[in-house]
C-alpha cells in the first residue's frame, strides 16, 4: 500500500505527463479531512468508517483523482439525504444484496442503504461496505442500468478493499501514462 506522499507524488506525475491530454483534475485530491469532521460524521451516523478508508480520508484526501471519474467528497454522502444516511449503521447484508432484483418490487429501503457511494458512473455505483463482516469491501451496482444484483468486487485473491481497488487503479495509470 502506498504511503499518502507516494500517492501524491504519482498523481502529480501523472498530472504533468497527461497535460494536454486529460484534464488536470483528474489527477487532483480534494484536501483530506480533520479527525473531527470524521468523528462527527461517524457519531452522527453510529458507525465507525472502515480504517483503510478512514486513513485515507485522514491523511490522503476527501474525494477527488480516482478510478472512473473520481472519488465522492464526504459532502456528496451528506447531499443524498439524512433519510438515506441513517441506515449506514446497519449490519450489511450481502445474501440480500445478491438475490435478484425486481425494480417493481416495493422494499423498505435499499439493500445498499448502509454503503458509502465512492464512484457514481454512466453504468453504475461502487459502494463501500461500512459495518458487519464484510466492512471494508467494495461492492458494484448496476440496477440503475440493468436488473443485475450488486455484487462483491474481487480480483484473483477474493474480496477488494478500498485501498487495494484505489492502489490498483493507480498501477493502471502509472503503466499506461508513465512507462
């Protein structure tokens, strides 16, 4: 895992070596948070953000450079709704999320409610898993565009946290833009 100076000093590099080509901001991180805005959003939301995340909120930054478009801030978590924020707490159910979904079915909720938004793209959402067993994880949804269930991002070792998509993400760009 890369130290924050090292993700940094590889988005600046990339920065530079793309100008012309992307636009700078695809390479920018918003500042990163102070512990008391963290433990303010944890408190209010009874949770305790998974540490790799929290770690690189803390000491990375809040949103910004990241895969397919970038990072959400914690400011767009708070734009979704108190309503849709109170449910982070509960325990995430990946049984429930993998059953197949019907749009016309009435439901209490939703079964990615106590996930964090990272990514919103054209085709879909990457959730951050934030309580239960499976916190940490990260989890693609696509019902915005198909009727497919969400399901658990892996690679050839299993599950994928934060920091290892965020980090995989990164060796992309530095083999596609800096080698």
């Amino acid at each position: 895992m890369r130290t924050a100076a090292e993700v940094r000093d590889l988005l600046e590099r990339l920065r530079i070596r793309t100008t012309g080509r992307l636009p700078a901001d695809d390479w920018t991180l918003n500042p990163p948070l102070r512990l008391s805005t963290i433990v303010t959003f944890e408190a209010a939301y009874r949770v305790r953000l998974p540490e790799e995340y929290r770690d690189f909120l803390l000491h990375i930054g809040n949103g910004g450079a990241g895969p397919e478009g970038g990072l959400c801030r914690s400011e767009d978590y708070e734009r979704r709704g108190r309503t849709d924020l109170e449910r982070l707490h509960v325990e995430f159910d990946a049984d429930a999320a993998e059953q197949d979904w019907d749009p016309e079915e009435e439901v209490d909720g939703d079964v990615m409610d106590d996930c964090l938004p990272l990514v919103d793209t054209a085709e879909g959402i990457y959730w951050l898993v934030v309580s239960g067993p499976y916190a940490g994880e990260l989890w693609w949804d696509t019902r915005s565009d198909d009727s497919l269930p969400p399901e658990p991002v892996v690679d050839d070792e299993g599950e994928v946290t934060f920091r290892a998509w965020y980090d995989a993400w990164l060796d992309e760009c530095e083999a596609r833009w800096l080698k």
